[in-house]
C-alpha cells in the first residue's frame, strides 16, 4: 500500500497478560521505531527472544515501564545478562521506569549492583523526556500507585498512545491527539471489569477512542476466556468508527500521515 512517509513503526513483541492459554503470547513488549531510532515499551516475560530477532538489543535508545508488575519488566533479567556476557566489555542501556526497579532486580539475585551492571536506570516522572528523535510524555494512570500510559511521537505525523495497564480510561484522555493510534490494554474483553480490577474491557476502550479522536485502535493484553470477536465488536459498539485490532506478537503496523495502523 502506497502513501505517505511513515513516521513510526510498531512490532507487537509481546501481548499477553499476566498468565494465558495462547501459545506464544509473550508478557507485554512493543518496539517502536523511527529511522534509526529504537524504543521499548515494557518487557513483559518470555518476550526478550522475540526482541532480540527484530534487533540487536544492545542498540535500543531505551526500554520505558509502564509500571513494576512483573509482567511489564521481569525480562530484563535476560536483557541484562545479555548486555553483560554477550560483549567484552559489557554494553549499557537506558531504562526509564518507575522508582523501584532497581531494588526489584537486585533482589531477585540477592546482587546489590546486579541491575546496575548493564542497565543504566533512571526514574520516570510525568511530563516529556526526549528519546533520540522521539518525545515520550508519560502520565499517571490508574492502576498501581505508581503506573504510567504514553505517547511517544516524532517531530511530525500522528503518535502512538499506550496505555500500559489502566483502570481508568478518562486518565488517558489528555494524552491522546486527533489522528493517534491507541495501543491499549483490554483484558475483561467485552466486560464488564470487576469491581476489584484495575483494568479496561471494550467499552471503555471504544469511548476513550471515539471522544478524542483517535485514527485506529489496538487491543492488547486480553485474559483468558475471553472472545476475540466480541472484544472488537463491544469497541466498535461504544461509538469507534475506526479501525479496531486485536494484536498479536510478530505483527508489525505502521503509524502514517493518513492517520491510521495499517496491518502489514
């Protein structure tokens, strides 16, 4: 398909929740690129091998966390051992991610420095940071105490909004521009969500995106026992007249000036 010039491109790494019956759905991870820019949205479990056959990992600008649930982080604990026994001397990267990580890392190995190693971790707040070419403005979402949804975006084009795990879909409102793609959790499916879980189903999901104008919508981290099918139809039902995708790792979508995803 012809068109404009890309500005940025997503590889669903991983997009499974916590725990799920479908084989090869990996922990949470999506790589972002632009040009020669590459930046990682989580590293959920069992999505570093994925990661490391799109790219060589130790070229990453950053991988930033939504949040501390193991999930969202805990293959790192491959990144950084491949950052530190696969060269000689041992690489670095950036990790942007939520005060804690590194006590959280150090502890599973009982190695005060064990994440310090390698990874060169710096604490995320709200606002704007730059990531090469790219700017990520983080806000607070409701999930954890300490939980962050993003938009990442080059200098021009529509941006990409991920809203990590979120219990509230009106806390990503503020981040979303007329045209973005939203890259968003939906794991109670058609819902309803029960009242004790901090996440999203496709109603609210299919509201979020309606009222702000988004250009296409991307389902992700979806629980067991939930229909594909009616997951997408419960968005589209809330009033979203765009395109709707239920992702899966090893897809690949570009964000474009005609202000969709289109599915490669």
């Amino acid at each position: 398909m012809t068109g404009p010039r890309t500005t940025l491109q997503l590889d669903i790494v991983g997009a499974g929740p916590a725990y799920t019956d479908r084989i090869g759905a990996s922990g949470a991870a999506y790589l972002v690129r632009h040009g020669a820019s590459a930046v990682l949205l989580d590293l959920g479990q069992g999505s570093f091998p994925r990661l490391a056959s799109l790219l060589e990992p130790s070229t990453l600008d950053a991988v930033v966390v939504s949040h501390l649930h193991p999930d969202h982080f805990i293959d790192l604990v491959a990144l950084r051992h491949y950052l530190r026994w696969q060269f000689h001397p041992s690489r670095h990267v950036r990790v942007v991610a939520p005060e804690g990580l590194t006590d959280r890392l150090d502890a599973l190995h009982a190695d005060p420095g064990f994440a310090a190693a390698t990874l060169a971790i710096e604490t995320l707040r709200q606002g704007t940071i730059q990531i090469g070419p790219l700017a990520l403005t983080s806000a607070r979402v409701t999930h954890t105490e300490d939980s962050y949804g993003f938009r990442i975006a080059g200098v021009e084009g529509p941006g990409l909004v991920y809203s990590g795990d979120c219990g509230r879909a009106e806390d990503l409102d503020a981040l979303v521009r007329p045209g973005d793609t939203i890259l968003t959790e939906v794991s109670f499916g058609p819902g309803p969500v029960p009242s004790d879980a901090a996440h999203l189903d496709g109603p609210a999901v299919g509201g979020l995106a309606a009222r702000t104008w988004a250009g296409a919508v991307l389902l992700t981290h979806l629980q067991m026992g939930f229909d594909d099918r009616a997951t997408i139809e419960s968005v589209r039902a809330a009033g979203f007249r765009g395109p709707v995708t239920l992702v899966a790792p090893g897809d690949h979508f570009v964000v474009e000036r005609v202000e969709t995803a289109i599915r490669k």
